[in-house]
C-alpha cells in the first residue's frame, strides 16, 4: 500500500490557504534510510508529523495483514491494554477500507474487551478506594503499540536530522522546513542536549518563520474593525489555519 496516497490530511498538513504547490529540492542523501526522511521534507507541513501517520499506517497495515494472530504482537497489546484513541480509529479505518468488513480488527477487538472486562470484573471484587490516579476508560490507562512503533520512528529521525545538518543541503532543508510548534521544540531539546552547533542557523530561521505567522495574525487582527476591513489581506486571513496547525490543533468535525 502506497500511504502516501491515502494519507489524511491532519492539522499539520498542508496549511490552510498554503498556496505553494513547488516541488522542493531533495536533500542528498547518504544511507538508505535517507531517502525516506528526505521524502518527509518534499511537501508542506510538519515533517514529523507526517512520518508520525506514515509510520503508524505502515505498522497498523503490517499487524492486520500478518501479525493478528502473532503471539508476541497480542502480548504486547494485552499488556498495554488496547490502543490510545487516534490509533484504534486508525486500525478500524484501514481494516474496514482494506476489507469492508473489519474481522482482523474484530479479533484484536474482542481480545482487548475480554481483559478490560476482567479488569472491571477484579475492580468489582476489591474494596472501593477513593478515585484516584487512574480510571478505567482514561485513555492514559492505555499503552498503545502504535503509539510506541511511532516514538521510536520518530527518535531515530529526529537523530539522524541533527546528524544530517553538518551538511549546508540539510540545513538550508530544514530552514525551510514548517515543523509544528511540538516538534520544533524536541528538536531544539535534543540539539541542545547533543550540542549540535548546527542546529544555530536552523532555530534562527525558524523563529523567523513564526515571527512572521504571529505578525499576519497582527495584521489580521487590526484589520478587523469594520472600517479597516477592505485592508485585510488573504495572508492575514490563511494565518489562522497556520497558527492553528503550528500549535498542533485538531480540525474539528463540529460545527
Ligand atoms: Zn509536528
Ligand atoms: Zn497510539
């Protein structure tokens, strides 16, 4: 499956009213593994962000189509006691995509009910205690495989990017690039934490980037009055969908 056909379009995606559509120049690339972090940088939105959903949709792919069954997977699941939210609608939507009727996912479904309800049945037997720490159905109580898959994806990127930025391509890629506002910050804690002197330039240009989003809302914001609206530009206006998706937020399907 080619996911980057199927990807969804999330908060860090493209932005809203992102009008560039230029094929960027590709970073060089000097292991294998390159390649594909080079291909996280070839379109707009946060890099991270878009290996975070390809690497989940390449692992949720792999485990429905081979590993349902495998008892090392079904373990591991058991222990964390199902999936985190995002990724049990991620499970569902590409079972039931792939197959119309989910029955891969009805497997790990029915085991994942079976010991939450011993769960509830154990809890049930014990005395009651005051509610505290966690609660059944807090989606902290869950420790999501996917969502470990994909911290580990994203680790080993994050490393390698630091590494790649002795080379003046990478960092003229990553000047360029619109990581989210959580994704910049781990970038910089990390470039922190291993000294890469590199990492200089990048957060300069970065910072400059933001500046000039946080400036477009400004804009916006004193255009606003009802004498000043003829002043208002589609930059300003598009900076909303940009500030938004910087800052991480979710489109929501109210409204
Ligand atoms: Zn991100
Ligand atoms: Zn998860």
């Amino acid at each position: 499956m080619d996911d980057r056909n199927t990807t969804v379009a999330t908060a860090a995606g493209p932005a809203i009213g992102g009008e560039r559509a230029d094929p960027r120049p590709r970073p060089p690339v000097e292991e294998v593994g390159d390649v594909a972090l080079a291909d996280l940088f070839a379109e707009p939105g946060c890099p991270l962000c878009r290996l975070r959903e390809r690497s989940a949709r390449r692992f949720v792919g792999s485990f429905l189509w081979e590993s349902v069954t495998d008892v090392d997977f079904r373990e591991r699941l058991a222990r964390g006691r199902g999936f985190c939210p995002e990724h049990g609608g991620l499970v569902l939507a590409i079972d039931t995509a792939a197959e119309g009727t989910p029955v891969g996912s009805a497997i790990l479904l029915e085991s994942i009910l079976r010991l939450r309800l011993a769960d509830l049945e154990d809890r049930g037997r014990r005395a009651p205690r005051p509610r505290r720490g966690r609660r059944a159905g807090d989606p902290g109580a869950v420790d999501c495989p996917v969502c470990e898959q994909v911290d580990v994806a994203v680790a080993g990127a994050s490393a390698r990017i630091l590494d790649l930025l002795r080379l003046p391509a990478w960092r003229a890629t990553l000047a360029a690039a619109e990581p989210c506002i959580p994704d910049l910050e781990s970038l910089d804690r990390l470039a922190s934490a291993r000294r890469t002197a590199a990492w200089a330039e990048v957060a300069a240009a970065q910072r400059a980037r933001l500046v000039a989003v946080a400036d477009r809302l400004a804009g916006l914001v004193a255009h606003s009055a009802h004498d000043r609206r003829h002043l208002r530009t589609r930059s300003e206006v598009a900076a909303v969908g940009e500030a938004a998706a910087l800052l991480g937020f979710r489109a929501s399907t109210d409204g």
